[in-house]
C-alpha cells in the first residue's frame, strides 16, 4: 500500500514459522506502511525470552517450539517484555511462570466475550495484489520462497477461521476490505463479505460474523453501489479510505467533511438504518509526504464536522488514525513526554470536547498491536490518550489480522498491558484495571456491541454452546495449537542486500 519500489526492496516476507515466538519481536506490517527494523530492545526480547524458554521447557521437560505455544510460553514472552522496557504488562512475573498459575489465568478468561470490529482475508482467486507483488520481491532473498513460490494461501477463509477462531479468543469479528480503482485489486467484494458472514453463521448456528460494505466515493456509480448494498447485503457497517484506493496514489481522495460528496451517501446510510460508518485514518509510510499527493487526506481534521453535522451516524476512526513512526518510536514518545501529544491521536481524541459530539470512536486496529510490541510505553500512551479525550466506552478493539497471524497475541498484551503510575499521574490518566475489569471489557466488547447493534447478542451469549464452539472443543480435544505464525512482511536488517 503506497510503497515505492524502493520500499518495497527494503522489507522481507516474514515466512511460516520463522521464530516462533508467541509475540512478535518486531514491527510487522501488512502492506499499508513500511515497518521500522528490529530495534536493539527487541533484540534484548528476544533473547530473554530464548533464555527463559530453554530454561523453562527443560524443567517441564517439553520441547522448546512446545513450551512457547503454552500459556506459559505467552506469559514468558511478557515477563521477557517487562525485563527489557520495565513493568508494562500485568500477570507476566516470575510466578507467573508457573504453569499452574500461568493456566488458571487462562481458564479465568476463556469464557470473556471479545468483538474484533476489523479483520480481513483475501478472495480465492486473489492474484494481482500487493501480497504477491512484495512475494515476488522477496524471492531475492528467500530461497525458500524461490524454490516453492509465492502463495497466499495463508491471508485464504479457511486459514482466517482457523487462526480467529480455533487459536484465539476472539468471539464476533467483523470482516473488512478496502477499495480500488482497478477491480483485479479489490482483495474482496462487497458480495465476499456478505457471503463470508453468511456462511460462518449458518455453520455455527448464531451470529458470529458481522461484515461492511467498502465505499469509494467519487469513483463512477458509488452512490448506486450503497444502493446495491442495502438492497442485497444489508450489511453491518461501511468502510471508506478518504486517501481513496488503497494500491495507488489514488484520483479519488476525498474528506469526511465534504458535503457536495459526502453527505448524499450520509443521508442514504440515515435512511438505510445502517449507520455506522468506518473510516481508514494514519498509517502512512515513512516519506509520505513525497510519495503521496493526498496525504493530508489521512488526517483527522475531517472527523469533527461530518460528526456534528450527521448526530444520527457513529464514525469508527480505524487505526485511531495513528500517523505510524518513521524510523525508531523515541521521537515519538520524546514529542509525548514533552507536550502531552501524539500526531492526530491526540487530535482524534479531542474531537468531542471540541465539536460537542458523542458519536465518534477511536479502532485500535495495527496501531495498538505495533505499539505494544515495539515499544509498550507508546501503547499506554495512546490508550491513554484516547480513553481521556473519548473516554473508555469510545474505544473499540480491532486487530486488523489476519495480516498478522492469529489475534491471539494481541489479545493477551491488551489483557495484560497497564499504565505505570507515573504516567498516570503525569498526563491524568486513568488505570486501565484487570484482563476482565471494565474498562476493558468494554473495549473489548460492550462498546462495539452498541455500535453494531449486538446488545441482544451480548445478553443471549447464543455462541457459548454454538456448533463453532462444539467443534474448537474438539479441536483443542485432540491437541489443536496456535501455529506462532505471521504473515506480514518486516524490514530487512542492514546486513541483507536487495
């Protein structure tokens, strides 16, 4: 997504398998932005947690690759985290390295209801796309890949079942694409999408699977294809990039402000009932301001208005319209320690008190997950940041996998994660509580439940004994584990030519 050739010779195709690790170990994109190299710290990760894994497996005399796909193995990897940045991350001491203390932990949290409002998987005949075309370049330099070829079978339905499903604790997701100015690009249709929830409620027997429609505003009939949608896939949400498509620097970049454009498609969503509206903001890539006209498109400074004007409506900012860190996160968290503020996080987050407004939310999708693992003290912060100004029923949890493997990992370090007191007091932030206190619980679930329209849902909890609860039973019955896989693609250390 809007990376240059030479961005794309810069980044590697993280293959099946590479280090196992529970947690990844460094920055991971999926294609949207350049990720940042390993740093020194999550060097030092990762040899902690090689350290506590050989020691650890020896005494329960299991294999080390058996050993980091426990539950005792994920909490290593947060005891590892805590050595390295200091104590970010709850239930991840040395006790907790007990596998018995490790496993009542997770029975306590089997049962906790988790909304994922933003994961995605490509279409089967998926061929011109942004995962093959960096597969092609990574060919250079993975002879494994060279030898066997480049597949997408891993971002395929069945395998996003499986690691949604079956290796995390994810309850609802929705799926989600993106839009294209050239249809061999689109990695799913709206009718995919429809069909996808369909058949994952049908098979489980209750509603497991919610699902957008994509929009493209300004692209030729895109206010029939809303038409379209409400007559035939009735969907749960719309989903808009205002940088247009995706794959290029798109002719079609538009603002959530724009009446002419804008408000004609708000007045068919009001009409429809279908009134949440889900927007992509942040992510950009590390020079965008040479490589992307529209750039300015990306910002938040379109949120406000379109809010005030539409009442009716909920705007999901995905992404919390994180910008992303160009080269290293300390610039980022000195601009935080400094003034308080992180780029258009903050302005997100000061969008109600500003405009009057309560029906904006902030989506935690890839900001929280690549935050937390390059750095958790920017995690606290834009949690943080967001509960303040939005407050904590304002936020709701996305991960945006299956790009990077199953949502699990992400899961547990929101489940752990806490804001030191420190900066607590600092920047009057509130304590983020226990894995199933409220605050998230609701993040997790209560607050996309109202936005989706999942209340009756959540009271019914119909999934508990569903036909796909019956049949992960009988899948961790038979020895089912997570894979420790991710898909997306890392940057390449210096030592690696292109």
């Amino acid at each position: 997504m809007w990376l240059d050739e030479r961005q794309i010779k810069e980044i590697s195709s993280l293959d099946d398998g590479k280090t196992g690790w529970p947690v990844p170990t460094q920055m991971i994109s999926n294609g949207e932005f350049l990720p940042i190299a390993q740093t020194e710290q999550q060097k030092r990760v990762e040899h902690e947690l090689g350290q506590l894994a050989t020691i650890h497996s020896r005494k329960l005399g299991v294999s080390r690759r058996d050993f980091l796909r426990s539950s005792v193995g994920m909490t290593a990897a947060f005891a590892a985290m805590n050595t390295v940045f200091g104590s970010y991350f709850n239930d991840a001491n040395a006790a907790a390295l007990d596998p018995d203390v490790a496993n009542a932990l997770r029975k306590r949290l089997l049962d906790q209801t988790i909304i994922d409002v933003q994961l995605h998987f490509v279409r089967d005949d998926y061929k011109k796309n942004i995962v093959l075309s960096l597969g092609e370049y990574a060919k250079n330099w993975n002879p494994v890949m060279a030898k066997e070829g480049v597949s997408i079978e891993r971002y395929k339905f069945d395998h996003f079942l499986k690691e949604v499903f079956f290796d995390s604790d994810t309850t609802i997701g929705l799926v989600s694409a993106a839009p294209s100015e050239q249809g061999d690009n689109v990695i799913v249709g709206n009718a995919g999408l429809e069909q996808a929830r369909r058949l994952v409620n049908e098979a489980a027997g209750s509603r497991r699977m919610l699902c957008h429609s994509v929009i493209a505003p300004g692209q030729k009939g895109w206010l029939e294809e809303i038409d379209k949608a409400i007559e035939l896939y009735k969907p749960d949400g719309w989903k808009g990039y205002t940088l247009g498509d995706p794959f290029e620097n798109s002719q079609y970049p538009w603002r959530m402000d724009d009446e002419k454009l804008m408000y004609p498609a708000y007045e068919k969503m009001m009409k429809s009932g279908i009134r949440t509206v889900c927007v992509h903001k942040g992510l950009l890539p590390d020079d965008y301001k040479r490589t992307m006209t529209h750039w300015q498109n990306a910002m938040v400074d379109d949120v406000g208005k379109a809010a005030k004007d539409w009442p009716g409506l909920k705007f999901v900012i995905y992404h919390s319209g994180f910008r992303n860190f160009l080269s290293s996160p300390d610039p980022v968290l000195a601009e935080f320690d400094k003034t308080g503020q992180i780029d258009w996080v903050t302005q997100l987050a000061e969008v109600p008190a500003k405009f009057g407004v309560s029906n904006v939310y902030a989506e935690l999708g890839t900001t929280f997950g690549s935050c937390a693992v390059t750095h958790p003290k920017l995690a606290a912060a834009v949690l943080g940041t967001l509960i303040k100004g939005m407050g904590a029923d304002h936020v709701v949890w996305g991960t945006d996998s299956v790009w990077y493997g199953s949502p699990q990992w992400q899961i547990e370090a929101f489940r752990r994660i806490e804001i030191p007191q420190a900066m607590q007091k600092a920047h009057g932030f509130a304590p983020l509580g226990p894995a199933d206190g409220k605050v998230k619980s609701d993040i997790f679930a209560t607050n996309a439940a109202g936005v989706f329209n999942l209340h009756k849902d959540m009271a019914a909890k119909q999934w508990r004994g569903d036909l796909l609860a019956q049949a992960k039973a009988e899948y961790l019955a038979a020895g089912g584990k997570p894979s420790n896989q991710y898909y997306g693609f890392i940057r390449k250390s210096s030592g690696q030519s292109s």
